[in-house]
C-alpha cells in the first residue's frame, strides 16, 4: 500500500520543519551542547509538528555522528532505525489508551533497564493529558528522578488539563498553528516532489480550509491527488466542497435568527456527511474570528475569498462584540472537546443551544417582544412554527400546538436543567422536542442509547421540575426512538404517539 502523504513527508531533520523555528532553535542548541532535558512537554493544537520533533529529539540524542551539531545525521545506523521505525529505545506511548496507573508502573519498572541500542531511551507520550490523576502520580515519581539514560517527551494537545506538578518538572515548548503562507510553501515542496501540477489559489483554499494544522493540509492535498493530477482551484472547491462553509453560514444564519430546531438539523447534516466535529467546530470558530476581526474594523486582515467577503461584512454587523466573543468561546469549547465525547456531536450541539440567545441575567430588563438582545440589524426571531396543523386533522382536536411558550422558553429551560446536572442537559441537545399531548411532551432521541440514558437516574425527574417552574404546569416528557424512516404499521395510528408524530412531523422507527 501507497504511504499517506503526511507520513511520507515527515520532516526527517530540523531544517524541514516549519513554522515552529522557537522550538526546533532551543533543541537543535541543547542537543549541540549536550544538555537536552530530561523532561519536555510539546505543548499545542493537532497536527503542527508535535510527534515529529520528538522522533527528531529522539534520533538526535542516539545519533553516532561526531559533531554534536550535526545531529541527527540521518546516515548512521541509530538514524536510519529511527527512520525506519525500528529503533528499541524509542518508545512511543498513547496516553489516550493506557491511562491507568498500572501502565505507568509498569513503564517506571522497565525505565531502570538500560537501553537496548542507544544512549538515550526516549519515552514519548502522547495525548498525555488523558492519564488519571493516579497515573500522573505515578508518573511524577519518575520525572522527579529520571533515570540518567532516560528522556521524556510528554505531547498534549490540552495541556491546560495537566497538572503543574507535573508542569513544573518539565521544559515547556509551545507549538503554535501554521500561517497560510507556511502551508502554503510546504504544500508546493509535497505538489512539486509528487509530481502534481498545483495551482497557487489551490494550495492557499486547502491551506485556510486545514485551519492550521499542517497534517490536515497534506491529506487534504492527498485527497486532491487521488482525484486529479491537475489540482486547480475548481476542482479543489469542487472536491473540498463548498458546501463546508455553506453549512458554516448556515449555522450562524441559524444564531441570528435563534433557530434551534434549523441549526441543531444543519448540525446533524453536516456530522452526518461525515465531517469531522472537532473540525468543523474550527471551521466555524475561524468563520467568526473572521468576524471579529471584521467587526473590529481589521477586514483587510481576514484571509478569505473575495466572494464570501460581502457575507462576512453582513454577518459581521449583525451581531455584537460581546455575543461573538462568548459564541467562539463556545465553539473553541467544542472544538478541543469532542474527542471523548461518547456522542460526538454533543459538544457541538452543546456550544450552539449555549450560543443561543440567553434569558436576561437577573436585574437586567428582559427584551421586549421583538425586540433583540444582540445590536441592531440581527434578524428577528422568526415565529416558531406550530407544528400540529390543527385544520388538517379535524379529529385530533385535544393535540396541543407546540405550545409557544415551550419555544420561546427552550434555551432557559436548558439553563436550569444544566445548572441542577449538565449530564440532563447534555441529554436534552441530543433530542429533538417532538410535540405535546396534553400535557406530554415526546422528546425524539436518535437512538436507544441516548434514550434509555434520559430515562434513567433522575434525568427525567429534573427535566420535569424544571418544565414545571418555568411553564407553571406539570408536564410529562416521553422519550421515543425517532430518526429518518416511515412510522411502523404496527403503531397505533390513532394512539397519541402516532398521532403526535403525524401532525407534528416527527418519524419514528423504533418504539418500546
Ligand atoms: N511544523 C511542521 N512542519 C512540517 N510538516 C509538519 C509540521 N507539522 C506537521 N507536519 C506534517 O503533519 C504530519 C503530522 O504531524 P505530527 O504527527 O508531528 O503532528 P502532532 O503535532 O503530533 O499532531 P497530534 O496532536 O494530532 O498528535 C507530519 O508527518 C508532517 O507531514
Ligand atoms: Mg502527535
Ligand atoms: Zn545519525
């Protein structure tokens, strides 16, 4: 099988890293005065040369070439092992799956033997951040008196989430984004050595799509080259889809207009095509960075493509500075969060009812009707729809319409539930409120998982408290699987759940 790009391109020596020269500097130094710490942390966001420059710290410190600042010299024998992923006193450990204390003890018991091959055994520990408290413990022992022939490189992408034992231990190293222009640069170096005829205006669409991260960008360029040898700027937005950045517009025409039912469906679709949630929560919190910077009268510093520029001007004076600055935090949230989500797109779905216009802190007048909490010009909440068409079903009369109230009041009642326990809430975004019966309320859930979560514990308890503090009547919620597909036959058609979800346009497909 053919190697992946961003495997093939990784940087072999100092020089072929990009946009990191602070870090790379202070190694290349220690490594020339032999004086490389025992414990580094490689702190910053994915795919930015993390992994890359630890292999690299790890081949220098076992390289045989005489002058130290040479090293790594990718011609002796402990180089070319590394290279070739051969080299025993390379360890290279992931956090993310061996985050018990035992794995630590167990690395603690092996550290005392001396290295196989080397001078130095290079532990790299990657996605650190996800050991328990106990491991971490355990591995502070070992940083606090490495063994001589050891050297730690911890790599996170949260390092927020370490503890400053730990910090204090290690030399730290931050590893910041890639601007456009080194993407760019590296990207025509891979085009040109793979033969590939790359349009400039090309590589800079994949290079702001990739965010920052340069391993993004690569197998982006990899994805285009499997598609075409000729990469030209049509074919990359044809391939990268401009669809991406209509479902970012998409969503924050769904902010403006405080439409939770359309921005929750646009999520979906959006997860459902098979992005990925952490990048397309970057995509949108560079979307309103753009904004911002639009906003704070910067325009010309806004890196986009001339026809999305009248949008961005729009969007931008539609909200105000305060509301943006709390949605990308939000956002940014969502974006460092859904990798051990067990629903995926939970911190999405969280960021953007969290985005949502918010109830009036206590003491502030609350908007009049109509009237909006963000700056003139934001769109005006449309009227939510009612979903029962009461003309159309003459004999189901004691059906509720969705009441306005529930509407109207949604996002504080997912406030309250989220201060009593954020797991309910949590729960509740990955629902969709389906309609009213009297005075029951069926909340879809996507699967049973999910569903038989909110049923259990006190999930249900705490929802319907707070349902009746708000709407001042007691309300039952039932909980249905429901997504995409007919309603079964052998549902009661003229059963309150089947008429609940004919008239308020909701499909079921499984129901206890
Ligand atoms: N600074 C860089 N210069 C050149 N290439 C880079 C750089 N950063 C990343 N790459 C490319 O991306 C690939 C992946 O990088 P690497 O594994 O080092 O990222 P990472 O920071 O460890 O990411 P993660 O946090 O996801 O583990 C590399 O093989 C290389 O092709
Ligand atoms: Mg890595
Ligand atoms: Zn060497």
């Amino acid at each position: 099988m053919t190697q992946a790009f961003y495997q093939k391109w990784r940087p072999q020596t100092w020089e072929q890293v990009v946009g990191q020269e602070h870090v790379i500097t202070t190694l290349q130094n220690a490594v020339a005065a032999d004086r490389v710490a025992h414990a580094q942390l490689f702190a910053g966001p994915r795919g930015t040369g993390k992994t890359t420059t630890a292999r690299l710290l790890a081949k220098a410190v076992n390289c045989l070439a005489e002058d130290l600042s040479s090293r790594p010299c990718n011609q002796c024998k402990h180089c070319r092992a590394v290279n070739q992923g051969r080299f025993l006193d390379l360890i290279e450990i992931d956090a993310a799956s061996n985050t018990s204390v035992d794995d630590v003890r167990d690395l603690r018991d092996k550290i005392n033997f001396s290295p196989n091959q080397g001078r130095y055994k290079v532990y790299i520990i990657d996605e650190v951040h996800m050991l328990s408290t106990a491991a971490f413990n355990a591995l502070l022992k070992t940083l606090e008196e490495p063994p001589e022939h050891a050297i730690f490189v911890l790599a996170t992408t949260e390092v927020h989430k370490i503890p400053a034992t730990v910090l204090s231990r290690c030399q730290r190293h931050e590893f910041r984004n890639l601007s456009v222009t080194d993407m760019v640069a590296q990207l025509k170096d891979v085009a040109a050595s793979e033969g590939l005829d790359a349009d400039p205006d090309a590589l800079a669409l994949i290079a702001r799509q990739a965010t920052g991260s340069m391993r993004d960008a690569i197998s982006l360029l990899d994805q285009l080259a499997s598609t075409s040898e000729q990469i030209t700027l049509e074919i990359t937005r044809d391939v990268l889809g401009t669809a991406t950045s209509q479902s970012v517009l998409a969503l924050v025409d769904a902010l403006l207009a405080d439409d939770s039912a359309a921005g929750l469906d646009q999520l979906h679709q959006t997860l459902d095509s098979g992005r990925d949630p952490r990048q397309f929560a970057r995509q949108v919190v560079d979307y309103l960075r753009g904004l911002l910077l639009v906003r704070m009268g910067n325009a010309d510093q806004v890196d986009v493509p001339a026809e999305l520029r009248a949008q961005m001007a729009e969007h931008a004076q539609a909200f105000a500075v305060s509301d943006l600055l709390e949605i990308i935090r939000n956002f940014n949230h969502a974006a460092s969060d859904s990798r051990n989500a067990w629903q995926p797109a939970l911190p999405l779905e969280i960021a953007f009812v969290q985005s949502l216009q918010q109830p009036s802190p206590e003491g502030t007048p609350a908007p009049q009707q109509g009237e909006s909490k963000r700056v003139p010009g934001r769109a005006q909440p449309p009227e939510p729809e009612p979903a029962t068409r009461q003309e159309s079903s003459p004999g189901e009369s004691d059906i509720d319409s969705v009441p306005q109230n529930m509407m109207k009041n949604w996002g504080k009642i997912l406030q309250q539930v989220r201060d009593r326990n954020p797991q309910t809430q949590a729960l509740l975004n990955s629902c969709k409120p389906m309609g009213m019966k009297g005075n029951a309320l069926v909340l879809g859930f996507n699967g049973e998982f999910a569903k038989s979560k909110m049923e259990s514990g006190e999930n249900l308890e705490i929802f319907q408290q707070v349902l009746e503090e708000i709407l001042g009547r007691k309300i039952t919620a039932i909980c249905i699987v429901a997504k995409g597909g007919e309603m079964p036959a052998e549902i009661d058609q003229e059963g309150m759940v089947a008429t609940a979800l004919r008239d308020l346009g909701g499909e079921i497909v499984d129901i206890q």
